[in-house]
C-alpha cells in the first residue's frame, strides 16, 4: 500500500508530514521504556524482518497481491512505540534506496502503514488479550484478529486522507468500497504471515514477545492461609537467556526471504495500485518522477546486473542489511538515552 508522489496534493501531503514526524517523535520518547535488554537487540531484526517479507508479493484475486504492512506483527513483538519507529525506518529505507513509495507522500505512508495500523492493532490486541485464555494460544489468536482488522484499517484511513486531498475528481464511495474489499482479503494474508511469526517466537522464546509479557505467573503456594513463592527463597535466580540464538535466526530468515523467496513473488499489482488504476486514482502521477528513480537499487534490482533472480535477490539482500544497519543503531540510540536517564535518575 506504497503511496506514491502524486496520489495526494501538496498541502494535505505537508500536514501528513507534520503529524508523521510528531507521532515519530512520540513513539521515541515512548520506545524508551520499551527498549530493555531483551527488546533493544531484536527492534532492528523486527525493522529488518518486516522490510523482508513485505517484497513478498502473495495473490489475493484476479490480477490483484498483497504484501505485509507489518504494523500489528510489530506493535506484539516489541511494543506499539517501537513498532511505529520499526515502520518508519522500512517505509524511509525503501523510499530512499528503492525508490518505493513517494517521498512527498513519506508522511502519508507513515500514518497509514505505520501508525494507524500499529495503533489499530495494539488497541484491539491489548482489547482481546483481557477475554481470552492467558495461553500462548490466546495471544495468537488475539494477534490474528489485531492483525486482519489493521489493515482494513489502514485502508480507510488512505481513503479518508485521500478526500481531503485527493489529486483526481473520484467518488470517494467508489474508493472506500474498493479498497475495503481488496484489504479485507490482503488482511487475512497479513494475519495468518503475522500470526505465525508471533507464535513461531513464543514456541521458543515467549519472553521475547512484548505483547506476552504477564502469559504466565510465578506458581504460589499456600502456607499458614498466606500465598508464597513455590521455588525455594535460597534457588539462585537463574541468568536472562541470551536472545543471540532467535536474532541469528531471524537475520538468516530474513535474508534468505529477501534473497530466494522473494523471486517468486506474485508480480500482480498490489491492492491499492489495482484500485488506483481502476478507479483512476493515479491519472496525475505519471507527471511525477520519484526523486530517487536514479537509485542503483531502484525498483528492487541491482543496476548493472543482468540477470533478474540475481539482481532482485542482491537488491533484497541489501536492504535487509541496510535496515537491519539502520533500525539497530537507532534502536540502541534510544536505548542508551533510557540508561542514561535511569543512570541520572539514581544518582
């Protein structure tokens, strides 16, 4: 759901700017109690990770594929603050180097793909994880539903930036009816890629999932009327788990999805270029050119290499690398700013 230059005029592209950089600046103010020692190394594989398997184009009607916005599968493996930020930096690698999604159209794409699914999907999963069982079940199953209603969402929350400022004359019924339709089924694909990451992580390492924290509560016992712990006073607390085992295999993942499966990726349009093209959305953006259309990674190859499974696997490759590069040194940023503040804090 990239929107491109041209799609959304100048002035309501400006104020999307504007409300993307201030929810940005939020989220890092707020990322800073979400970044511990567990979720600070694996925010830049998320980033990574979801620029991964959203080049993975799957089918979802005639003439019509879907990818990954990757907001839900973010806001429950590091928390909504995070997650915001773990979208941003997709959205601007692709931007930048891959010349994917306008750049006047970067704050769109960061409310629409970032924020509202985030929020939606945060909200609802917070919501469902109060009804159902306390189990790793109950939260894939929360995540499935957070996941399928965000990207509806999303959805309509272009359809409404796009009455406002819309560049063509196009019945907004006409656009909100659409669009719906396309990504309610593009969100069951979103649901079942997000519901599975999620429950491949709490198979192995259910501390590592932000949206689990509290799955499980230390076993009581009860002596003399009074609950206590059931392990013994004197056991030594046993160490924190490295999270490097589930990192490494998430950065290989990742890498062999941008660098093998993504060759066989549906090269239909996706959801909102098939609206767009249909209900002539995009008649104005062909006077637009993407101001990083020169990029030697653009539209996913590498410039210069002939062959079309090597240059789109490089291409993928590199942008795994280049965001996982990015997202880690942001995340540790924010991190060493929270330590710092405690540290402050104490003294």
């Amino acid at each position: 759901m990239h929107v491109p230059d041209g799609f959304i005029n100048a002035p309501v592209s400006a104020a999307a700017g504007v409300a993307a950089a201030a929810a940005v600046a939020v989220s890092l103010r707020g990322a800073r109690k979400e970044l511990d020692e567990k979720v600070a190394p694996l925010a830049g594989l998320v980033a990574a990770f979801v620029f991964a398997v959203q080049m993975l184009n799957f089918p979802v009607a005639a003439g019509t594929s879907g990818h990954l916005l990757g907001g839900a599968l973010a806001a429950v493996l590091v928390g909504p603050w995070t997650g915001v930020l773990c979208i941003a930096v997709v959205l601007l690698m692709q931007g930048v180097l891959f010349a994917d999604g306008g750049l006047t159209a970067l704050g769109v794409n960061i409310t629409v793909m970032g924020v509202v699914t985030v929020v939606v999907a945060h909200l609802l999963f917070r919501g469902l994880r109060l009804v159902l069982p306390r189990t790793r079940g109950g939260v894939t199953a929360a995540t499935f539903v957070a996941a399928l209603v965000s990207v509806p969402a999303s959805a309509a929350a272009f359809t409404l930036i796009y009455a406002v400022g819309g560049t063509t004359d196009v019945p907004i019924g006409k656009v909100l009816t659409a669009m719906l339709g396309v990504h309610v089924l593009i969100g069951i694909g979103e649901a079942v890629i997000t519901a599975l990451t999620v429950g491949a992580v709490l198979a192995v390492r259910p501390d590592l999932v932000h949206g689990a924290r509290g799955l499980t509560a230390p076993l009581k016992l009860r002596v003399d009327g009074e609950l206590v712990d059931a392990a013994p006073a004197e056991t030594p607390a046993a160490a924190p788990k490295s999270p490097k085992k589930v990192w490494i295999g998430g950065v290989v993942t990742a890498l062999v999805l941008a660098g093998v499966v993504s060759f066989y990726a549906s090269a239909s349009p996706d959801g909102l270029e098939k609206v767009a093209a249909d209900q002539g959305i995009d008649a104005k953006a062909e006077e637009y050119e993407h101001a990083t259309a020169d990029s030697p990674l653009a539209d996913y190859g590498v410039r210069g290499v002939d062959s079309a499974r090597l240059s789109g696997g490089l291409a993928g490759v590199i942008g795994v690398g280049v965001t996982l590069a990015v997202g880690t040194g942001a995340f540790w940023a924010v991190r060493r700013r929270r330590a710092a503040a405690e540290t402050g804090a104490r003294v």
